[in-house]
C-alpha cells in the first residue's frame, strides 16, 4: 500500500508566533547573519591565503568555517524571510531540500570537529609523530570521510521522511524543516519512525560528544608533564576547541536525543546551533589566536596595499 501523501506545502509556525515580537527580532537576526558572513568568510580568506593552510588545525578551522557559511545560509535566510513575512510557506519539495541539506552540512561540521580534536590530540599526546600522523593527505582524506558520513546520515533522514505520510495538518512548529517537528505532522503511528531517528541523530551526536570529552580529558592530563609555557598555548587552544564543541552539541544532543512527541523547546533552542554558534566561532578562533591574528593582519595589508597600487 503506497502512502498517501496530500500535502504541497508546508506552513511554519516560527519562533514565536506573534507578530510584533517577530518583527523586531528581523533586524536583530540580519544583524547576527551578516556577523556570521563577515566572521567566518574573514577567517576562511585569511587561512587560504596564508601559509597558515599548511597546518593541519588551520585546515580543518577553514573548512569548519565554509561548512557555517553554508549551514548558516541553508537556514537563517528563510528565518529572516519569514520574519516580516505574512504567511510563512514553503513548498513540500523545497522543505526536504532544506531538511537534505541542513542534516548534510551538519553532519560534515559534527566530522571536522572531530578531526580538529583528532589533530590537537596527535599534537599534544604524540608530538614526535605529528608530522607523519597528520600528513595533507590523511587530512584530505579525513575531509573526505567527513563529507561521505555527513551525505549516509542526511541521505539516510531524508528517504524515511519521503516514505511518511502526511495527509492532514501542514503547520510545522518551527522556524525550520527538520524532521521531529515533520513527525508531528505524520498521519500513521510515529512510534518505531522516532527511535530511529534518535539512533540515526541523537545517539550518534551523544556517542562523538562523549568521545570528545574523552579525547580532551586525556589531553588535559597530558599537559601536567608539559612546560608552563607548552601548557598555557595549548590550553589556549584546547580551551577554543572545546568552547565551540560545547556551544554545537549540547543544544543538538538535546534536540536529538528526545521523542518527537515530547513536547519540549527545539526551536528555541536550535538558535544556538544555527545562527549563535556560527557567529561566535569565529570570535573564539581568533580573539585568543595569536598566530591567527598576526595572518590576518598581513593578509589583510596585502589587500590593502595591492588595492592602492
């Protein structure tokens, strides 16, 4: 029996559902997308036109950046739309599109995260070997992994949403299509459907957070043998890392990890992984990052210089 799906579009709900409120939030989230293009493209430009791309860390901090351009740009846009929006639609088709691509850009920024906590380990715990672990090619080839795990995971979400039937209600509670809130729209029982899906995001994002903190415990102990001075740059370092690691998987674990029918606050709390984490990462890249810094200063000169000639 095929699933009857009546649906064309869909109808968000958004963040609060009062107009008003929405309206002086539009210019608060611009605000706040801008801060996220102008951060991370700064950062991305800065790397690849540096010697600081060499370095595996530095690698990996630029595509983390493209990958919250991107991320950013799948959702926020839309969000802002609809902010001053009367009616906030979106076509059935454009809503599994966004649902593909959000979960796909995610998945490949939850796998650079790893690689970059990956690349601190090898330099903090077996420093004598960096050089031949962490070769541009077994970084290419983490790069690859992540983008290949990122499209399992988000092809993976999309084909079990497309099997559903939807053959009533079309309001999404959220700002966003993601697949809890979709669930809720399910005509047929969404019991076993929502233990996969915590399987497919929520215990997965639980597993790989434990496995940082795990990586970044062993790291810690590790620097006690260190100098003061190898202590405090890389606890610099460490401490950005897992600043960041923290600000992206707490709120998905939490998103993740319960029912679709719990009723909790998954929209409110998506903003910190969609737009705040985004616009902070760069801040917390470079505020504490000397070597950062001095690249930019002398990227950033050149243009300045090259602009005057």
């Amino acid at each position: 029996m095929e699933n009857q799906n009546n649906v064309t579009e869909f109808v968000f709900v958004g963040l609060w559902g009062n107009k008003k409120i929405e309206l002086l939030f539009f210019s608060l989230f611009l605000l706040c997308y801008l801060a996220v293009l102008m951060g991370n493209s700064i950062i991305f430009l800065t790397i690849t036109c540096s010697h600081l791309i060499r370095q595996p860390m530095y690698y990996f901090l630029c595509h983390l950046s493209l990958m919250d351009l991107c991320y950013t740009s799948t959702v926020v846009p839309r969000l802002i739309r609809d902010l001053a929006a009367a009616r906030k639609n979106i076509s059935y088709n454009n809503c599994m599109a966004q649902l593909f691509t959000a979960h796909l850009l995610a998945g490949v920024e939850i796998c650079i995260l790893v690689s970059m906590a990956f690349d601190r380990y090898v330099a903090i715990v077996k420093p004598l070997h960096y050089v031949a672990i962490m070769s541009r090619q077994r970084c290419n080839v983490l790069v690859v992994l992540a983008w290949a795990v990122g499209f399992w995971h988000s092809v993976a979400l999309l084909l079990m949403v497309l099997s559903l039937p939807f053959c009533g209600p079309n309001q999404i509670d959220h700002y966003l299509c993601d697949v809890k809130p979709l669930l809720k729209l399910v005509c047929k029982d969404i019991h076993v459907v929502s233990i996969l899906v915590i399987a497919n995001s929520g215990m997965v994002v639980v597993v790989i957070f434990l496995v940082l903190v795990v990586s970044y415990i062993l790291i810690l102990c590790n620097l006690r043998t260190r100098s003061s001075a190898g202590r405090r740059k890389a606890l610099s370092t460490c401490s950005s890392h897992i600043m960041v690691v923290v600000l992206f998987f707490v709120p998905c674990i939490y998103t993740y990890v319960l029912p679709a029918g719990t009723e909790n606050k998954d929209k409110g709390i998506s903003v910190f992984y969609t737009v705040i984490a985004p616009m902070l990462n760069p801040l917390i890249y470079t505020l504490r990052n000397m070597e950062m810094k001095v690249a930019m200063r002398k990227v950033w000169s050149q243009v300045a210089h090259s602009d005057l000639k």
